[in-house]
C-alpha cells in the first residue's frame, strides 16, 4: 500500500469512528463495543486492504498517552490510601488469572506445553485501561470501587508483561525460574519508578520555566511528549514503560494546578481531550480490523471451531471466572483479616464485589501481546485466537452489561469519605468568601477611599462596567487596567484558597477541577477584558 493510499485509509477509518461514535449512542452501546464490530465489518468490504499490526508500534504508540491521560486525573489521596487493594488486583489477581487459565487450558489441550499454556494466561489476565477507561467512563459507581478499577488498569499491565515473557521464555528454552521472575518484577517496577519520577520532574520544572516566559504552545507540547518519554526511555534501560509512565502521569496531575495558567490549561485539556477521543476510537476499530487477518491465517470457521473451540472456550471461562473467584476471596480475607486484628470493619459489599469481578475488561495490551509471540511459539494460533474471544466477549458482553448490572445491585455513588468532605457548593462558598476578602482589602485607595465600588457589587455590574468601558476606552484605560487587576487578584487568591483546601483534604479532586474550571473562565475573561481584547 502506497503512503497515500495508507493516509487515504486513516481518513476513511476517521469517518467510520464518527459514525460509530453516533451509531453507538443511539443505540445505547459502550462506543468501544460498537467500534470493535464497526471495525470488524469494515474488513468485508469489497476493496478493503488486508491490514496487520505491528505489536511493538500499538504499545509504543497508543499505551502511553492514553496512560498518562488516565494517571492525570487520579486522585493520589484516593490511590494512596487503597493501594494495597490496587496492588491486590493489579498483581494477585493477574498471577491467578494467569495460573487458572493455564491449567484450563491444559486441561483442553493436553498436547500443549505447560509454559505455553501460562503464556497464553499472561496474556489474556491484565485487564486493560484503555478498554477500563472507555467502559467505566459511561457508568456510575461508588468511589472506592472506581478507584480500584481504575489503579488496577493503570499498574497490571507491568505484572501481565513480566509473565508473559517469562512463559515465553520457558516455553521457547524450557527452563523457568520463579525466583528471577520475581526479582526481575521488583527491577522493572523498581526501575519504572526512577524514569517516571525523574522524566516527571523534569516536566513540570520545563512548564515553570515556559508558564513564566508565555511560551503556551511549548508548554502543551511538552505534555505531548512526555508520556512517550517516559516509556521509551524506561523501555530502554530495561525498566517498566508502563509504571514510568503513570508516574509521570501522577506528578503532572498533581502540579499541574501550580504550572499551568488558566489559558494553558484550558487550551491544554481541550487539546488532550481530542487526542485520547481519537487514540481510543482508533485502537478498538484496528482491533476489529486485524481480525480478519488471524481468521484468514486459520482457516475455515468450520476447522476453526474443531480444533480450538473447546479450550477457547475454557480460556474465556477461566478468564471470567477467576476474576470473580479472586475479588470474591480476597474481600472474605480482608474481612477476617480485620477480625483478627480486632477491628470491626464491616463486610465489604457483595455488588460492589459483583461488579469488579464483571468489570475485567480486556484490550489493546491484549491484542499487542498476542500479536508479538515469535513464530515458533507453540500453540501460537491458540493463543492469538483466544486474545481475540477474550476481548470481545469482555468487551461486547461484559463492557455492554455493566451499566444494567450496577443499576440491578442499586449501587450509590457516595461512600462515607465522601460525605466528610466540604461539597462543591460549601467550597465555592469559602473560595468566594476570600475572594470577597481580598476585593474589599484592594477596594480602597490610600485615602480609605472606595476605588472600585461596584467590585462589591453583584453579578449586573459586570455587564454595565464592560458597556461603559467599551464607549470610552483610551480615557479609561488605566481605571480599567485597576479594576481587572483587582478582579485578578481576587481570582489568585480564590485559586490559592481552592489549593489549600485541597492539600488539606477538606475537598475532593473533582471539586477542585470545578472550581478550578470556574476560576480559569474569571481570569480568562478579566484578561481579555483588561487589555481591551
């Protein structure tokens, strides 16, 4: 296929994501679900160029920016505090995963190595965060859960990879090492951290210097490139591409209050915002697409479903099953745990844990990992056929489903942490509060005089004060010039004030970005307004 025909190719799969987009709203599907079928009808059509997928070119491109998306807007206080539960998943239950689907499978296809059936577990066992993201994002759920969700897709791919390769290994050599795979996770991880937190730091210093200098287009680009930064250069020397970079992802967001001005981050979220849209409507219709090439490459569906229907089957009945038999036992130790310790915590919710052990949706790390097995790999096709079911059943059956089963359980969306915290309305009360404050403190000129008596004025003043300035704005311009610095240095200490609340634990993360969101407009609109634009 000529460049052309490739870019004329990307531009027709863009369309095809719009329609979709639309046709999955009003039908009520998870876009995801109807991508992946969109994208699996487009191979049929008469014309359509055979397509195939570079593994290390999906990883490489689609994980990390999607990744650092998801990691910016965790809240470090929420991850923090239910790491050990994040940990629980992102490890235990895709070792589990790994071991339950390699003793199904052996147990289908008896002829089949033991390493190549742990390696086919590997690779279906991390639940996905792209396929996570763009479920979860379209249902409500209780914090907690959320949270566990979301940090177990974030730090489960580095698990699922180290296994993987270490089945393929043995699988290849026939010599397996429990304690080196061990070790070699502790490194990786160990190491991901370093590249995440150094590539990290450097970014946020990078941002100071441009906030400072008004460089706003470097500034987005630099968060552009950070996320390939960090993975590259953790993937080369030998660290975890994935833990660097969500580490990174953390500190940005968490610095990003303090780097950004509002116009950056306004320009920068929007920017941000089309880039993952697109990302993620292009890995599920390619998914779609590459499957013609597997069916193509094993031969009639009729042959198909004889040799591999059975332990396909039990691939994908492991894979669920598993999830659910590990959420399930892991809350009734957690509960005996806390028993023994003496402490009365009560019984973890059973729909809560219905709903993480359906919520194990699988996807682009999947299909990558599948797609990168060498040739001589035993049981190959098995296990590229069974990459496939998992993430369609996962994500068609299971990503389809979760909105209906949350709504069966009754399950709220407010926990008891939540209701400790100021709402969004006791916030905004103490954010205008100080920024009352600060108006009244520079209302007055030295004399004790009132400068800028309709500052204290409500609402309606801003309509007659912006009339007035636009009939005569060269007279007014220094009075302008005063009265908008005033507005600006209320605006400065409400955000300094929302911080602090924040840092404080007193408000939540999705708090702060609407006060955030509302203080950037003010001072985007007394900027504009001030120099006369």
């Amino acid at each position: 296929m000529s460049p052309v025909a490739q870019f004329e190719l990307v531009l027709v799969l863009l369309v095809a994501v719009v329609c979709l987009e639309l046709a999955a709203r009003w039908l009520r599907l998870p876009p995801a679900a109807a991508l992946i079928l969109g994208g699996g009808a487009l191979t049929f059509i008469p014309g359509m160029p055979a397509f195939s997928l570079d593994p290390e070119l999906v990883l490489v491109l689609f994980l990390p920016p999607l990744l650092v998306a998801s990691a910016y807007f965790t809240v470090w206080r929420d991850f923090r505090r239910n790491l050990l539960g994040i940990l629980n998943l992102a490890i235990g239950a895709v070792a589990f995963t790994t071991l339950l689907v390699g003793l199904a499978v052996h147990w289908a296809a008896p002829g089949l190595p033991w390493a190549a059936c742990f390696a086919l577990g590997a690779v279906v066992s991390p639940p996905d965060a792209v396929a996570a993201k763009a479920v979860l994002e379209h249902v409500r759920l209780p914090r907690r859960t959320m949270v566990l969700l979301e940090g177990e897709s974030l730090l489960n791919d580095a698990a699922g990879i180290v296994l993987f390769r270490f089945a393929v290994a043995a699988a290849l050599t026939g010599t397996f090492s429990i304690t080196e795979a061990a070790a070699s996770f502790v490194v990786l991880a160990l190491g991901g951290v370093i590249v995440g937190g150094l590539v990290g730091y450097l970014c946020i210093q990078a941002l100071r210097l441009l906030r400072r200098i008004r460089e706003l287009e470097i500034g987005i680009t630099t968060t552009l490139l950070m996320p390939w930064a960090a993975y590259i250069g953790a993937e080369r020397v030998h660290a975890s591409g994935v833990i660097a970079t969500v580490v990174a992802g953390l500190l940005l967001g968490w610095y990003q209050h303090e780097v950004f001005k509002a116009n950056g981050r306004r320009t920068g979220t929007a920017v941000w915002q089309v880039m993952v849209y697109l990302l993620e409507a292009f890995v599920f219709v390619l998914i779609g697409l590459s499957l013609r090439g597997v069916l193509q490459r094993l031969g009639t569906a009729n042959d198909m479903a004889q040799t591999l229907g059975l332990p396909v089957l039990a691939v994908v009945g492991a894979v669920v099953l598993s999830r659910f038999a590990w959420v399930l036992g892991a809350d009734r130790l957690a509960v005996l745990r806390d028993r023994l310790r003496g402490g009365d915590a009560g019984p973890p919710s059973f729909a809560a844990s219905v709903v993480m052990g359906w919520a194990g949706m699988r996807g682009v790390v999947t299909l990558a990992v599948a797609l990168s097995l060498p040739e001589a790999m035993p049981g190959r096709d098995l296990i590229l056929v069974s990459a496939f079911a998992v993430i369609l059943v996962t994500v068609l059956l299971q990503g389809t489903t979760l909105g209906v089963l949350i709504r069966l359980l009754g399950m709220g969306t407010v926990d008891g942490r939540e209701e400790k915290m100021l709402t969004r309305a006791d916030a905004s009360s103490r954010v205008a509060a100080t920024q009352l404050a600060t108006v009244e403190a520079l209302a007055r000129d030295a004399d004790g005089q009132i400068r800028h008596p309709r500052l204290l004025e409500q609402y309606g003043y801003r309509a007659r004060a912006a009339q007035r300035f636009s009939q005569d704005a060269e007279s007014l311009a220094g009075e302008r010039h005063a009265h908008f610095d005033v507005v600006l240095a209320a605006v400065a200490a409400g955000r300094t004030e929302a911080l602090r609340l924040h840092r404080s634990g007193q408000i939540h993360d999705e708090v702060l970005h609407a006060l955030e969101h509302d203080l950037d407009l003010q001072e985007l609109s007394a900027e504009r307004l001030r120099d006369g634009v």
